[in-house]
C-alpha cells in the first residue's frame, strides 16, 4: 500500500492513463454493439422486406468500421473525461448536498479535529472537512487529480456517534484516501451515469412513439448499463472491505468502526441519492435493498456494498470478540439537556449609564459595552461611588471598548426588548439570545441544522406550548395573528423585518419574524423549542 | 560478444547497480522515519503551547490548587528542554500525567467545566494528544520498516559499510489506549 501522499501523486499517472483507457475500452464496447444492433435491425427490416438488404452489409463489422469506431471511443472517451473531472469534486458535492464546515459550530468544530488526527495518522494527506446537514447516518470520501481530499458525513452521524466511533468512520474514509479509491470511483460513477441516462431517454423515447426499431438499440444500452454497473460494484465491494482493514491499521481499534457500522445498520441511511451510481462513495449503501444484506454470487455481482453483517463480523474477528458480547454493549450517545452560554464570567451589576436624560441600570461592565447606545464617551457611575466620568476613564470598562472594536463579532441588540443579546450554544450551534425576554436570533443554515440536530429534550410545559400552537394554526387557517409587517426591526441592518409563516412545520401555521436580506430568522421564546418539536422525524 | 564480457557485466551490474539500488531505499526509508518524527515534534509543540493559557485559564476559578497547576509548568518546562528521544518520552509522560490530574481537580469547580474557553482548551489538548498518539504510530511504524530493512539480507551489508544505524522507537503512555474497552481472549 502507498505509505503517504507522495507515493500516492507518483502512482496517479499511470492510474489516470490506465482510468482513460478503460474508458475508451467501454466505449468502443458500446459502439461496436449498437453498431451490430442496428445493423441487426435492417437486417430484421429487409427480411420483412421493407428494406433492402445489400450484400456489403453484414451483421459483423469489417475492420475499416471498426477503425472508425475506435477512433469514435476515443474522442467520445475525451469528451467525457473532460467533462467528468472538469469539476468533478463540486459537482459531486452540489448533488450530495454538502457544505464546508462552519468552524464555530461545535459539532462541526470536533469533526474538523478528528479528520485532522486521522490525516496526522495517514502520513498527512490534507483532507477537507465537509457536512451534510440531514438526518440520515452515513458518510462518504472524495478525491480528484489535484490531490484534493474531501471527507464527509452527514449531521446525523456526527450526532449519534461518540468521538472513538466518529474516529473508526472517519478512518474507513480515510482508508479509501489512502488507497486512492475515490477516483476511480469518481470517475466509474459518472461513467455510469451517462448509461443510465440513455437508457432513460431510450426508454422514454419508446413510450412517446413506440419505435419497435430502437428495441435491439435499447438491449445494447441496457448491456452496457449492466457491464458499467458491474465495474462499479465489483470495485467498489473489495473496496470496503480493504478500507474497514485500512480504518483499523489506521485507529489500531476494530471495535471503534464496527459500533457505528452497527448503528447505522439499525438506522435510516438515506434515500436521497438521484441514482444508484453514486452509492460507491459512502460508507454503506444510502439506498437499502434486500439483496445489500444477502450472500452468494449473485448478491456479489450486483451490489456495491459488503453486507453490514460480514463487515461487522470481520471487524469482531480482529477485536477478538464476537457478535453476542458486542451487541449489547453498543450504546447511544446520550442527549444533553441545556442551552451553554459563551464564555460567562460572573459580573456584578453596579454600574448605571445615562441614556440622554436618563440614568438606566443597573448592568454589569460587559453589558455596558455592548449596549448600542453606549460609547467610550457616555457619562456613567458604580453603585456606592458618586462619582461620574466618561466611560473610558474607566480602565475596566474602557480595556471591554477596546476588545469590542477589536472583536469581529457584531454587537447586536434584542429587537423586542432592546437588550444586549450574548451569545449561546444551542445544541452546539453559535447563536444569539437576549438575555430578558430568551428570544433568540438565528442564521438560516443554522436553523436547518438545529432542526436536524434534535438533541433538545422537550418539557411538559413545551409540549403544552405545542398544543396551542396546533390548536390556533387551525382556528386561525393560515390568517396573520399580529399583521404584518411586523413591529421589529433586524438587528443586523436595523430594517424592519418581514413577518412570515414558517414552511418547515407546515401543516400548521407558525408566524416569525426574518430578515431576508441578512437571512437571519428573530424566534420569541421557546419558538425554537416549537420548531424542532413540530418538524421532529421528518426530512 | 563472448561469454566472459557478458559475465563481466553481469558482475558489473550486481556490484554497483544492484547496491545502488539497495542503498537508495534505505536512504529513502531514512528520510521517511525523519519525516515522521518531525510530524510528532509539531504536535508536542502544539501542546506545549496550550498549556500556559490552560494553567491561567484555571488558575482563575481554582486559586487553591497552587500545587498541581506548578506541576504541569515544571513538568512542561522539563519537556520542552528535552533533547534526546529517551528523555523526550519520559518528560511527556510525566507532562501526561500532571494534566490529567489537572483536569480530574477541574471537575471540582462546576464554573470552570462551564468555561467556554476552558472546554476548548480541553477539547484543543484532547486532539493535539490523539495527533500525538497517531503521529507516534505512524513513526514506530515507519521506524519498524527501517529496522527491519537494515537487519535483512541483502540490506543488511549495505547498512553496515554505510553506517545505517537503527533508529528507537517513540514509547509514550497513549491515552486512546486507555479508553479502549477490554477485550477478552
């Protein structure tokens, strides 16, 4: 096996040209037999005698034809691989739906860090982080000529798994990097894609005219569907297996992959995928089939995936354990509970401002500085302490001005009750909340991944909440409670923001306020509770 | 062409291509256990730039732990003068064991646990020992390759004349082999 990532841009070479002939071999294979199909046909036409049969024809092709037909795959050959890899990765990763990590989520954080300790452990092949933000459990490998490498996994399993389980998958993955799978793969997979697509077109082809002719066209197609298919689950099958051994060689652990293959077997893997052709790339097949878990020849010739049961077995084998004692041993990740503020140094509040005319208080130093309307230049006192300065004669307060300006992090203020709003995690996510009235401000993509996260557990109270949600969505069919446009105003661009329906939680009707232009969402008190509570189990 | 020329150059090739070749690759399976050490020498760098700021980080909520906190300092101190490899992984090991004494006092102080920048700093330090751990395996692998090739015929001639000499293994305590369950034979 190649040892690091120099080994493996010296075998690329010769690995592409050996991929670009393949390549040309299958075309020329698909030519030469719709060739003979057509050819077939006229000869089924002239026997019907609608068509005159020369006597130059014949159903074998001569060897100018062939010549021509070799030169034909070539340039056939060039064209989709300059189309496959120009591209490649994004294309791939538009159609898996996957997105760069956000580095100050902490899932996606701890993620980040096991892909770089895989990757130290791999020699240092640089490896890129990527996350899907649904809810099935699965994960998947990518790589193209320029050397780069792609990981990624879906928030589903970065959820469910401990960090030794997310190690044992990311390594399976890494495994497949290593031993430079993907590319193949990569490029196997858009072959086969082109295949399936004729074959589609052919098909509805023949439903809109009928065309009995294009019959043996068709047969040839579906052959070479079935021989491309082939390629792709006979590579792919050896594959992970040697990947699962490669994970293990890599986190010395076979209990640590064979845990999630297990979860996951138990789990929704996800049936997202626009066709078959992309399966190789995951750690097990996203669309579950009976056959996927069955033995025997046949099962090996048609599908892409070793069956769970035999990878998890082979894996117990190494840890020197066996399937009875390890079952019931596999557990859950447990839930976490709360919402974990940022950074939260306890403050006294001693200290008052005056807002124009008004002496407002009493804050704590931190409050002070992220109040909107204070500045360094604002009159300000402490409890006990006549005196009263500028704000920046304050060393305290002043050193908290500094590391505002400094900061890139905007200071925002709650639209509804115009308080500071700080910073918390919700379930891992980086969000704003305002301290007094717990409304909270949330970004778009964040929102999809906190519906994805589920980790919230809901309350007697909440579920009451719930209940009237439902009950007055359904009095009220769809009308506004509070007209829009609503009364607040976006904390990020101060315009006033749009009062709408939010869709995921459709049927009922649920009114919250956003800002399109900052694509920022304002959600009252356990709004956010109500959302997750409402879309819970669905896509 | 007779016979005694191509015997000439059969001997020719075995005696200056052949050990060319042969020297080549244990040159090149030196260059890789180099490279790898310099792998694991970043990590410890890496952690011994973290410890200062956990140590004031602590020292912040747990003003009473005075002991343990110039524990970890001496021991970091002692790790970063280290110079041969024997001394290196006993001074980590030592470096190992006080922060995790470190951190088994911080689940005293709920306020601390509760620190953001504390449970990064964890989270930092917990990743930066799991590289450690990796980059360890991947030179002792590495290493494992080179010692076996200068002690195999017919490399073995090749590493005496040119003074290949056998590197040591990296032994730390790896604390991924602690939470792994046990496996019953």
């Amino acid at each position: 096996m190649p040892f690091s990532f120099i080994d493996i841009e010296t075998k690329q070479s010769r690995k592409i040209i050996l991929l670009f002939l393949t390549l040309v071999i299958f075309y020329f294979i698909g030519f030469l037999l719709i060739y003979s199909a057509s050819e077939l046909t006229i000869f089924i036409e002239s026997i019907r005698g609608s068509h005159q049969w020369h006597k130059t024809h014949s159903i074998l092709p001569s060897f100018q034809t062939i010549l021509i037909l070799l030169a034909t795959s070539f340039l056939a050959a060039l064209v989709h691989w300059m189309l496959s890899i120009r591209n490649m990765i994004n294309r791939m990763l538009s159609v898996i739906r996957a997105k760069p990590i956000d580095p100050e989520d902490r899932y996606h954080l701890l993620f980040k860090n096991i892909v770089d300790e895989v990757s130290v452990a791999t020699g240092g092949i640089k490896i890129e982080p990527y996350v899907v933000a649904s809810r099935y459990l699965n994960a998947f490998a990518l790589s193209d000529f320029h050397g780069r490498s792609i990981i990624g996994i879906s928030e589903g399993l970065l959820l469910k798994m401990n960090r030794r389980q997310l190690e044992g998958v990311i390594a399976h993955e890494a495994g497949h990097l290593v031993w430079d799978d993907c590319l193949p793969a990569t490029v196997s997979c858009s072959m086969a894609a082109v295949y399936a697509g004729l074959l589609r077109m052919i098909v509805s082809d023949q439903e809109r005219a009928r065309l009995p002719a294009s019959l043996p066209l068709m047969v040839a197609v579906f052959i070479m569907r079935f021989l491309t298919l082939f390629l792709n689950t006979w590579i792919s099958r050896e594959r992970e297996i040697r990947a699962d051994a490669t994970a293990v060689r890599l986190t010395r652990d076979p209990l640590s992959l064979a845990e999630p293959l297990y979860l996951i077997s138990r789990d929704w893997r996800g049936d997202f995928l626009p066709s078959d052709e992309l399966a190789p790339i995951f750690i097990v097949n996203p669309i579950e089939r009976k056959l996927e878990e069955s033995y025997g020849m046949f099962a090996d010739l048609f599908t892409t995936h070793p069956p769970i049961r035999k990878r998890i077995d082979i894996l117990l084998d190494m840890g020197h354990t066996d399937f009875k004692t390890f079952e019931p041993n596999v557990k859950e990740k447990a839930k976490i509970q709360d919402e974990i503020p940022i950074s939260v140094p306890k403050e006294e509040k001693t200290w008052y401002a005056l807002n124009g005319k008004i002496w407002q208080g009493p804050f704590s130093p931190s409050e002070l500085s992220s109040l909107k309307w204070t500045d360094p230049f604002t009159w300000m006192t402490r409890a006990h302490d006549m005196k009263v300065r500028s704000a920046f004669e304050f060393e305290e307060i002043n050193s908290l001005f500094k590391k505002r300006l400094s900061s890139h992090l905007p200071v925002y203020t709650c639209p509804a009750c115009k308080n500071s709003l700080e910073r918390v995690y919700y379930e891992g996510v980086p969000i704003w909340r305002c301290k007094e009235c717990k409304g909270r401000l949330v970004k778009t993509e964040q929102l999809s991944r906190i519906i994805v996260r589920e980790e919230m557990m809901f309350t007697e109270q909440l579920k009451e909440k719930v209940k009237q949600v439902r009950l007055s969505s359904l009095k009220n069919k769809g009308r506004y409670i509070k007209e829009p446009p609503s009364a607040l105003t976006c904390p990020a661009c101060g315009n006033i923001m749009h009062r709408t329906f939010y869709r995921a939680v459709h049927p009922y009707h649920m009114e919250i306020d956003t800002c399109r232009m900052c694509s920022l969402f304002w959600l009252d008190q356990d709004e956010l509770e109500i959302i997750q509570y409402l879309t819970q189990g669905r896509l | 062409m007779s016979i005694t020329f191509i015997t000439l150059l059969l001997i020719a090739f075995f005696l200056l291509i052949v050990p060319a070749i042969l020297y080549n690759s244990l040159v090149r399976l030196r260059v890789r256990v180099k490279t790898a050490w310099s792998q694991i020498d970043v990590q410890l760098k890496r952690r011994h730039d973290l410890i200062p700021n956990l140590v004031e980080t602590v020292r912040g909520y747990a003003k009473h732990e005075r002991e343990t906190l110039e524990n970890v300092t001496k021991a970091r101190i002692q790790a970063i003068n280290a110079t041969n490899l024997r001394e290196k992984a006993s001074s980590e090991n030592i470096l190992t064991g006080t922060l995790r004494s470190l951190f088994a006092v911080a689940e005293n102080y709920p306020d601390l646990k509760a620190n953001q920048n504390f449970l990064n700093l964890q989270e930092e330090l917990t990743t930066t020992e799991n590289k450690i751990a990796f980059a360890r395996q991947f030179y002792n692998d590495e290493v494992m390759r080179y010692n076996t090739a200068i002690q195999t015929i017919p490399r073995n001639i090749i590493a005496r004349m040119f003074t290949f000499t056998e590197s040591d293994f990296f032994e730390l305590e790896d604390p991924r082999e602690k939470a792994l369950p046990e496996v019953k034979f």
